[in-house]
C-alpha cells in the first residue's frame, strides 16, 4: 500500500473554494491485472495503467508529475448552482480542464479553451461525489453514486487500451459497446501535494484544429503565410 501525501491544493483557478488534490488509482483485490494500477489521464479519457499526458508548466518543464494524473475536487458546478458535485484536473492553467462523462465514457475536456466540452459532445459534469468505502477502507470517487469499470477499448494509434468507464451505466458491466469483457473496480483517491502540471493534452475533433492544434497530440500543424511559405511548424 502506498504511503498518502498530506494535501495541499495544486495551483488551479477554476473555483476558490476549499478543494483537494488526489491521484486516482484501482481498488479491486480479485483482478490482480489491474489492482493497485494508476488511473490516467491519457489522449482524452481515463485509462489504467501507462502515463499521463501532462505538459509541465514553461517554468518548470522537468516537473516530476508530468506522468501522473492529478485530480481536484468537489467543487461547485458551472451550471448546478451551489451544488458541490464537480472535479477537474489538477492543473495550473487558469481556464482548467473539467472531468466529465460523454458516450459512457470518463472524460477530460481540451485545454485553454475555457469550453466545457468539445464540439459535439454534451457532457455529464457530475454528480461525482467522494465516499469513504468500507471494503476498500479508503476514499474513493463516484459518478451518481456509483463505482466504475474497467473495458477494453480499441484505438487506431495506441491499438487496445483499457479505458474507464461510469458503472451508472449497467451494460457496462458485463460488456461495453465493442463486446469486450469490464472490469468493475472502485477508484481510491490519495490525497497529494505533488507539482499540478500546466494541462493534459488530448486529442481534438476536427473543428479544434483551427483554433489551437498545438494542443492536439499526434496534428501535424504549420503556419504558413500568403505564398505557402512555412512560417512555424
């Protein structure tokens, strides 16, 4: 068992009240593949296992926590009034990176986009909650109450992934959308002081890609000027 970090909140402007930071990992004694594994933000969703994509911060670009995922909550919702029930990323940007479901699926929105969510994606921003859980006797994350799934999923630039998944959705169980068995697991959250990187870079759909490629991971992207002269690649 890892030894837990007394807190003290990462740099992050999105909410000034009193939140905690945390790095997310899997409770599930009888999986042996997947217990114990970090919880990571990766290519726009939470993955098990690997690294995070965290881009440190202009100052500080050797920052340790590059390869971990830091979270940060609960804090009140942008659109549910006082209703404390919201994570984000523990990042130091000051637009953040809110935490939310899309296509049954735990998500993190692009970065230094001050946007909720992507471009046709309508986000499920909570309720997450944290609970203290008997079995696992640790603090843990929920989404409406519930605990989460491990599934395979299949991606055309890092091939098959196991990518979280909220168990509010029953199906998800037993299979997800490509039939691939899930993993039920509850995700501890150990508090940490660890360095918040600057954002975690993601993937974009299309239409971001006008507006802020260098923030899309595997975009080949140029400036060019009047002539097609490559001004900055």
């Amino acid at each position: 068992m890892r030894a837990s970090i007394l807190p003290t909140l990462t740099a992050m402007a999105v909410s000034t009240e009193a939140a905690k930071a945390y790095i997310p990992y899997v409770w599930n004694t009888t999986a042996p593949t997947i217990h114990d594994q970090a919880v990571q933000a990766k290519n726009g969703f939470f993955t098990i296992g690997g690294t995070a994509d965290g881009i440190c911060p202009s100052y500080n670009p050797n920052c340790s926590s590059a390869n971990k995922t830091i979270i940060t909550g609960p804090v009140s919702g942008k659109y549910t009034g006082n209703k404390t029930e919201d994570f984000w990323l523990g990042i130091t940007d000051s637009k953040g990176q809110q935490i939310y479901v899309y296509d049954q699926t735990l998500k993190y929105t692009l970065p230094r986009t001050d946007v909720v969510s992507g471009p046709e994606e309508e986000a499920i921003n909570g309720p997450f909650s944290v609970d203290f859980d008997d079995l696992a006797q640790a603090t843990v994350l929920r989404f409406q109450g519930n605990d989460w799934a491990a599934c395979a999923s299949y991606d055309i630039r890092n091939g098959i992934s196991t990518i979280v998944q909220p168990l509010v959705y029953g199906g998800s169980l037993w299979e997800n959308a490509y039939g691939w068995e899930c993993t039920t697991f509850k995700m501890v959250l150990e508090e940490t002081d660890a360095d918040a990187v600057d954002h975690y870079r993601r993937d974009c759909p299309f239409k971001w890609l006008n507006c802020c490629p260098e923030l899309c991971m595997g975009q080949s992207w140029a400036i060019v000027d009047a002539d097609g002269t490559c001004l900055a690649q």
